[in-house]
C-alpha cells in the first residue's frame, strides 16, 4: 500500500481535544428516505451511489461533504446509516449497497473469514485513534491496582485495546492475548508478569463501552463511539494511540466494496470524493484532532 496523504498526529493537540477513535444493536436507516435503500441498478446511465455507513463521523462525512463533491460529477449520494458493524457488510455482500464505509482491513478480513463474505478495500480514507477514557480519574497514574479496564469484544477491537494498554505502560505485555486462543481476559487479568497490577480486563461489546463507563474505572473505546456519546467534550482521553506506517495501515478506515467492483465507476468515483482536498479540510475543521486523514491505497 502506497501512502498518499497521512496527517501527522501531534499527541499533546490531540489530548487537548479529547482524542478517540471503529459494533452496536442492529438496525439501519437512511438519511435520505429513512429505509434501508437497496443499491442502485447497473443500468447504464445510474448515476445514484447507495454507501452504508455508521453515524460518527463515517456518515456526518459523506453528507455533510462527500455528497456535495460526488454533485460536482453529476453523481447523487445515498447513505444508509447502521448502528452495528455487521448489517452493513452483510447488506453490501447481498448487493443492496453499492459501499460501505466504517471498518479497519483487520475487521473486515476477519468478517470475510468468518461470515464467508467477499468484500475488497478500496481507499483508505481516515483514522480514528483509539482512546483510554475515563470518568473517574484523569491521569493514567491515578489508576489504581485491581481496576477495572473495559474493551471491545470483538476480536480485532479487543486486541487493539490491549495494544493500547501495553503502549502506554499499564500491562506489561500482552501475555497470550490474541497470539493463544485459550488465552482469554480473565487469563490476562490474572497473569502476574503481563499484568503486574492485577488489572480487571473487562471484554463488553463496542457500542456499550462510553455507556458502561460509570460502572468502570477506565475503557479503551473506539473513536466513533466516543465521539457519539460526547465524550471529549465531557471527559477527554487519558490517552490516545499513535501510529507508525504498520499501525497506520492497520487502523485506517476503508471504503469497502464488494470484490469483483473495484474498478466499477462508482466505486472509482467514490475514491475520488471521499479522497479529496475538500474532504481533507472538512475533516481537519469539524474534529480537530480527533479523526485523521490517512489517504492511502488499498493495494
């Protein structure tokens, strides 16, 4: 993958912003009719492009900017909101997407892997950090030992949280955790040398971290869902990840078309759009730090 445009992340900024960053209940709606619109035909002449996105920032984005650029072309935008993870790949895998735009490739190799799905990235287009987030301390210091550290569930997520946790010095090591596949969060919470200060690793789904946080003492939560439930306003991050070429390319998040429409004309014409100077500057001005551009090919 050849980068194109990645902007740099200055952490000190990003913590004055709260700095976040990508599987809820089910269930879609479309912020044009309000249905889960199916994809548009291939009939020559189509000029309507049906993306699927979750709300925050993936949708704002695509409405609030990529809709005008795609005008510009002569191409009307779609976009059908979810609130999960899954509906949106299952629905672009039965054709009733044209995209979908959300995921990191970790999440969606695994899908494909898993659910038997035949799904391609085609652009990388932004990153949300992932944060360590508190409403009961702020500082990372002030943690104490026993306390309990929320994740996401799901595997690629959960990993990424434990990453986190080991890059800022709260787990030693990550033991066995994702390499070891009877290695669980319980095995982590009570190995003594991974983590010395008998932290509760506490897996619950994506979605409901920001809502269980009252009831944690801390949670690495997907930038997304942070920035849905206001949380850098509220109670910014103790600490957000930084990135290197590998985990740039790891943590970007994709356009996602179903394998065989790479080079389709629409899909073309979204790379185009979502991979613009207007949608550049839309993002540096609307989150400040807290969503990055990462321009890169999927290739």
């Amino acid at each position: 993958m050849k980068k194109r445009l990645i902007t740099s992340v200055v952490l000190a900024a990003a913590l004055s912003f709260g700095v976040l960053t990508g599987c809820g209940s089910e269930g879609a709606t479309s912020s044009q009719s309000g249905d889960a619109a199916p994809a548009a035909s291939a009939e020559a002449g189509d000029k309507t492009i049906t993306v699927g996105a979750t709300p925050v920032p993936h949708a704002e984005i695509l409405d609030n900017i990529v809709k005008e650029v795609l005008a510009e072309d002569g191409w009307t935008l779609n976009t059908v909101v979810f609130s999960d993870y899954v509906l949106p790949n299952t629905s672009l895998e039965q054709g009733e997407l044209d995209a979908n735009y959300f995921q990191t490739l970790g999440y969606m190799n695994q899908q494909n892997q898993d659910a038997g799905l035949h799904l391609a990235a085609v652009a990388g287009v932004h990153i949300e950090p992932m944060g360590i987030y508190s409403q009961k301390y702020t500082s990372l210091s002030d943690l104490p030992d026993g306390a309990s550290i929320g994740i996401p569930n799901d595997p690629d997520n959960g990993e990424r949280g434990i990453d986190l946790l080991v890059s800022k010095g709260l787990l030693a090591s990550k033991g066995g955790f994702g390499s070891d596949a009877n290695y669980t969060e319980d095995s982590l919470t009570n190995d003594k040398e991974a983590n010395p200060h008998g932290y509760v690793i506490t897996p619950l789904e994506a979605a409901s971290l920001p809502l269980s946080l009252p009831d944690l003492d801390a949670a690495t939560i997907n930038g997304n869902y942070a920035l849905e439930a206001e949380l850098p306003a509220k109670y910014p991050a103790l600490d957000i990840e930084s990135f290197d070429d590998e985990t740039t390319i790891k943590r970007t998040n994709f356009l996602v078309v179903k394998a065989g429409n790479e080079s389709s004309e629409k899909t073309q014409a979204l790379i185009k759009a979502l991979q613009s100077d207007k949608v550049q500057a839309y993002i540096d001005e609307t989150y400040k730090g807290a969503v990055i551009t990462s321009f890169i090919d999927a290739k």
